[in-house]
C-alpha cells in the first residue's frame, strides 16, 4: 500500500501483520532486549520492511540500528524511513543522490484521544479542521503528518521539530494512491529556521502525499 504514494526511486515493502519466523539480526538485539512482546514483534516487522526494501536498491541485508533520537541508521548514501501502528508495518529506502530525505507514518483511521489535538497542533490548524466534513478523521491525519514531517526533517537537521513548529494544509485528491480510496497532498511549512546540514537549501516547505485505506492512514514525503 505505501508504494502507491511513492515516487519513482523509492523502494518500499510493507506488512499487515508479523509473519512467523522472522527475527532481528545479532546487532539489533541489543536495542530490544527489554521490550515487550507486542515492540518485538514491531520491531522485527518493521526492520523486515526495512531490509526488503533495501533489498530492491541491491543492498545486502544490514543491521539497522538507532542514532541520535531514535533515527534509524541507514547504509551509507540511502535514506530511508519506517513506521508501524497496530495491523501495519511499513518502510522505504532510497539513494541519497536522488531522494534528499524520506518520512513516513502510519496510524488507524480513528479519532486521536481526548485533549491531544490542543497539544499536537497549532490555532490556525484547528480552525481549519473544524470546517471539514465528518467523513475523516481530519485530526489523526494532521497527527500522522506531523509524524511524517517530523522524520523527514530530523535526519537533515539534527534538531528537534516540536508539533508547534510547522503548519500544515491539506488538499484533498482521490486520483492519489489506491484507486476509489480517500487520499490527497499536504505542505508542511515550517516555522522555525530551515537550517540543514546536508549543503542543501533551507528546509522551508515539506510536499508530502496522504490516502487512508483499509481502516489506515498513510503519510508520506520524499524530499528530492
């Protein structure tokens, strides 16, 4: 499913479930030795995704272990990004000479806990959402966007992007992803200096692509 929002250049591979059988590599164990059996299962899915996808570019399978704040540590020249929520795990990976940093976030299409979108989001997001129609869940869907901005933003900054630093939009555009499914663009526009670290220009607008299938969200941004 989340190939579908991808552009080309993007491997990906995804998961509805944890098939039997599958197990972390040595190096990674390290990182899940005290996790529940529910985060093992996240994990291991997750980094699965992650290999097969990686798999796509010609990479042999690699450990993937965390960096600063949890960032995922890719290869050398490929970005990359993973997400999992209940029923869903999923990654994409690219090289770095053609995507310049990718972000992605899944979560069930269903409403976010009471009181969270006051913390999650900004007054001007909030008056927006309170027009549109009662079909979607508008607020878990600027949640998972800030998600996806968040992890496309990290790996190029190395700073921290609180919930309050970028204002997001949406349009909807159901010719997007899986066909006859709600789906649609978003602009992340971020409120804070857009310094990067890569040698590119600022980080000033993030395009990104959303679609809600199969009882999910999906966020997504590929930064070229």
């Amino acid at each position: 499913m989340i190939e579908d929002l991808m552009p080309a250049g993007v491997a990906s591979a995804d998961s509805f479930g944890d098939p039997d059988g599958l197990t972390v590599m040595a190096a990674e164990e390290s990182l899940i030795a005290k996790a529940v059996e529910k985060r093992r299962r996240e994990f291991t899915t997750a980094r699965h995704c992650a290999r097969e996808a990686l798999g796509q570019l010609g990479i042999e399978p690699v450990p993937i272990l965390r960096g600063e704040r949890g960032m995922p540590l890719w290869p050398r020249q490929v970005v990359g990004s993973m997400t999992h929520c209940d029923g869903y795990r999923a990654a994409v990976t690219a090289y770095s000479m053609q995507v310049r940093s990718l972000g992605i976030d899944a979560e069930p299409h269903a409403p976010l806990p009471d009181g969270v979108l006051d913390h999650t989001s900004i007054e001007a997001e909030r008056a927006v959402l309170a027009t549109r129609d009662g079909e979607l869940h508008w607020d878990r869907l600027l949640f998972c966007a800030k998600e996806a901005t968040y992890k496309a933003w990290f790996p190029i900054t190395e700073r921290w992007l609180g919930f309050e630093d970028a204002h997001i939009t949406f349009e909807r555009d159901d010719t997007i992803g899986t066909a006859g499914e709600p789906a649609g663009t978003f602009t992340s526009t971020i409120l804070i200096d857009g310094a990067v670290i890569d040698g590119g220009p600022p980080l000033l607008t993030l395009p990104g692509r959303w679609q809600i299938s199969r009882g999910l969200i999906l966020t997504t941004i590929a930064l070229t």
